[in-house]
C-alpha cells in the first residue's frame, strides 16, 4: 500500500500481433500489476524476456492465473 498522499502505481500493457508489417491490437490493459513475457523456441532452445511490476501477492496470482490457463494446458498437453 502506498503512503498517505502518494499515488498508488498502476501499470499500462499493450501488446499487439505484428503480422506482414500491421499491427493487430491484442491487448490493452491498465491496472495494479502486471506479468509478461515474450518467447522464441529455437532447435531445443528457449530465450525470452520477462517483465512485472506490482504487489508481490498480486503478481503470484497473476503468474498462477497464467500457468492454469485453459486454453495454455489443452496446447501443451497437445505436445506444442
């Protein structure tokens, strides 16, 4: 929690596909905390980036909101 009179931070995400040279909004968020990455396989490699701000408690319900994704479980368990 932030101080008497200091701002709480909030954090802007935008994240847009890139495909042929346009620029298809994905997201655009605006809220407390935030967690994201980028990734690239590569042969048996993986390199990413990895950015997060916010609450600590806020940020692990995020990351764990993201590790139970529906969608993210049905893919990998599908060998992608």
């Amino acid at each position: 929690m932030a101080p008497p009179n200091q701002p709480t931070a909030r954090y802007r995400v935008i994240c847009y596909e890139l495909v042929d040279g346009r620029q298809n909004l994905i997201m655009d968020s605006t809220d407390h905390g935030f967690v994201a990455a980028t990734g690239r396989i590569t042969g048996a490699l993986m390199d990413g980036d990895l950015a997060h701000a916010g609450p600590h408690g806020l940020q692990a319900h995020l990351a764990l909101m993201i590790a139970n994704d529906k969608q993210l479980l049905r893919d990998h368990t599908r060998g992608h």
